[in-house]
C-alpha cells in the first residue's frame, strides 16, 4: 500500500456523516448539531479499492476490525476513539496482535451544523437523530476499550446491555421516521448506517453470551462504518 502518515481530516457533516444532502430546493432547517471529533487509527492508503480490501482480509483474519473510506483516499482503518489517550491505547492493543502492523494516528473533525436541508420526513428529528445515533456509538466504543484493555476478557453487564437495547431501539424509530419521503440517496445512507449500528449491537450481544476481543474489534468495525 502507498501508506502515509495521518494528519487532521474535517468532514462535512451532512447528517450523521454518511448522508448526503438533498437538493438546494429544499427549505433550511435551523438545528444545533454540535461538532465533534475522533482519533482513528489508520492502516494505510491505498492505490485502489482492491488493495484496501485486501488489507481488510488480512486484518480480519487476525481478528483485528477494520473499515474503508474512500470519500477522498482509499483508506484502511484498524480502530477509533474520542479522545488521542484512548486512541493510544487502542493501538497498543493491535500491535499486541501484531508488532508489524502500522497504525498511525489520524484526527477527524465532524463541524457543527446550525442549519441543514432534508427532504424527508420531520426534519426537525434530524438532529436528535443524530446526537442520539452518536451517544449510542459513544456507549458501545467505550465498553470496546474497556474489554480489548483487559487480558481476559469479562463478559458484559446486564445494565450496560440493556442500555445498549433501549438506546439502539429508539434510534432505529428516530431513523425511520426521518426517511419517510425522503430521496433515494439520503435512504440509501440511512440504510447504510442503520445496518452498521446493528451489527454493532449484534457484536455486543454476542460478546454477552461468549465474551471474546475479535468480538470488540467486529463492533469497531461496525461504529467506523457507521461513522
């Protein structure tokens, strides 16, 4: 891979950072979205999607997460976290897997939003929809650096599932409300990213019943995809 070092990326929020907006045509709405960022460990940028893939393959059969971006380089990333201490952590943990997978650090910025255009359904939900939807990413990534920390791993309490459950439910409500009418384009992410935060739950769901880290690392996967 043509790997390089990470620097700061801002993405342009457009929702909650998959969905694209609709045509100008349609009314602004005024919302209060706040900015926010991540530190993601990136794995490498790549010349073409096929190398990145292959590089996925790779990660996953050592158990290890991984997602690819490609709204601007082709790029493989291995883990996230709020904050760079955290981050830090994270890494530690991949190269415990393996000493010869290169990470390196990569700031991502989400600007605040005061107004968006959305031509679907209750706009005025968007930006519940969106805070909630990063709450629940929140919850799920800080129990993953709990447990990936841990040289045993500890199964999940009932509480923290359950949280997980309630959050993930009414998020899904909010989501499906929001998308009545709305254009192809904006359903298509939408869709996107309900099933990344699925399989997100589902990961946390199983790790309750047989705990194990590649069962962290498949719902880091999930929340970069979902992001």
């Amino acid at each position: 891979p043509n790997t390089q070092a990470a620097g700061t990326t801002t993405k342009t929020q457009t929702g909650a950072g998959d969905v694209a907006l609709p045509a100008a045509s349609v009314a602004v709405t005024a919302v209060q979205i706040p900015a926010k960022s991540y530190t993601f460990l990136q794995n490498g940028v790549f010349s073409s999607l096929q190398g990145a893939q292959a590089a996925q393959d790779s990660l996953s059969k050592k158990g290890l997460a991984s997602a690819v971006d490609n709204s601007d380089k082709t790029t493989v990333f291995v883990g996230f976290a709020k904050s760079k201490d955290d981050a830090i952590a994270l890494r530690q943990g991949v190269q415990v897997t393996d000493k010869t997978i290169e990470v390196f650090m990569k700031n991502v910025d989400f600007p605040a939003v005061t107004g968006i255009r959305w031509s679907g359904a209750k706009p005025e939900s968007v930006a519940k929809y969106i805070t909630d939807g990063d709450q629940l990413v929140n919850t799920i990534s800080g129990l993953t650096l709990v447990h990936l920390a841990e040289t045993k791993p500890t199964a999940l309490t009932d509480a923290s599932l359950q949280g997980i459950r309630t959050s993930h439910q009414a998020l899904i409500t909010l989501g499906t409300g929001i998308a009545d009418g709305a254009g192809d384009d904006i359903k298509q992410s939408l869709s996107k990213m309900t099933t990344a935060i699925n399989r997100a739950v589902q990961s946390m769901e199983e790790y309750k019943k047989t705990p194990s880290q590649s069962l962290m690392w498949q719902a880091q996967s999930s929340l970069m995809q979902y992001l």
